[in-house]
C-alpha cells in the first residue's frame, strides 16, 4: 500500500547546486514524485511551518535558514514513504549519517543538513497541506 510524505530540499543544497543529484537519489529510491516546486519563502511562512518546534532554541536560526533562499519542495509516494524516505536521509547530523544517505553525501552540518522529511503519518499530512492544495497532487 502507498503512502505520502514530504520533502524539502533546504536552501544550502539548492544554493550549492546539488537538487539534481538529491532528486535522482529519491527516484532512484523508488520514490513516485506526487508534486514539486520551487520557491522562496518568507520568514513568517516558515514560522508557521516549523511551528512545532517555536519553544527550541533554534527556532529563530532555523527559520531564518529556510528563508535564506530558494527551496524545493515535494510529495513523495511510495509504500512505507516515511520510514523510507528518512533512511535515505540519514542522520540529522551528517557526521553520523550512514554512507551512501543524502546528508552523508550533500550536507554540511546539522543546521545545513540539505533536507527534511516528515517524521510520522500526522506530520506529512500537516506538512503537505501546508504548502500544497489538493488539486496540485498528481
């Protein structure tokens, strides 16, 4: 059975010119590409994306991070998406990532970690209706 997740290639992978190489590594994943696009967001908007985590520390760094520049966001689909798609990622600190994930080859550090992924069924849901209508969804 399929599931949906969401993607966002962060600002210093897309500014780094590594969207192509992460994007082949999600289809070649097995991953179905549901929706994509690109685009700058306000620091509001990722505010209100990342509103979960607004008691933390890092709120303020993080969401002037993802609104230093263009970002590209997708569905992804495929069956266990979630769980697939954050092996594929790797650790959130790229120094511990395994070999052969995204953040192992394409991240710089734990804050310019090149991509998210939703973390649970509920998280997807919220995070896909946040950027994309339902019409947008192939």
């Amino acid at each position: 059975m399929s599931e949906r997740t969401f993607s966002i290639i962060k600002p210093d992978a897309v500014r780094k010119g590594y969207t192509g190489a992460i994007l082949a590594e999600i289809e070649k994943g097995g991953f179905q590409i549901c929706a994509i696009k690109k685009l700058s967001i306000s620091k509001k908007q990722a505010e209100g994306f990342y509103a979960v985590h607004s008691a933390r520390p890092f709120f303020s760094s993080l969401t002037d991070f993802m609104s230093s520049g263009p970002i590209v966001m997708m569905v992804l689909e495929k069956g266990n998406a979630i769980a697939d798609l954050r092996k594929l990622m790797g650790a959130t600190n790229p120094a511990n990532a395994e070999e052969g994930t995204i953040r192992k080859q394409f991240a710089g550090s734990i804050e310019e970690n090149a991509i998210h992924g939703s973390d649970a069924p509920e998280t997807a849901a919220f995070e896909i209706g946040y950027w994309f209508a339902g019409y947008e969804l192939v």
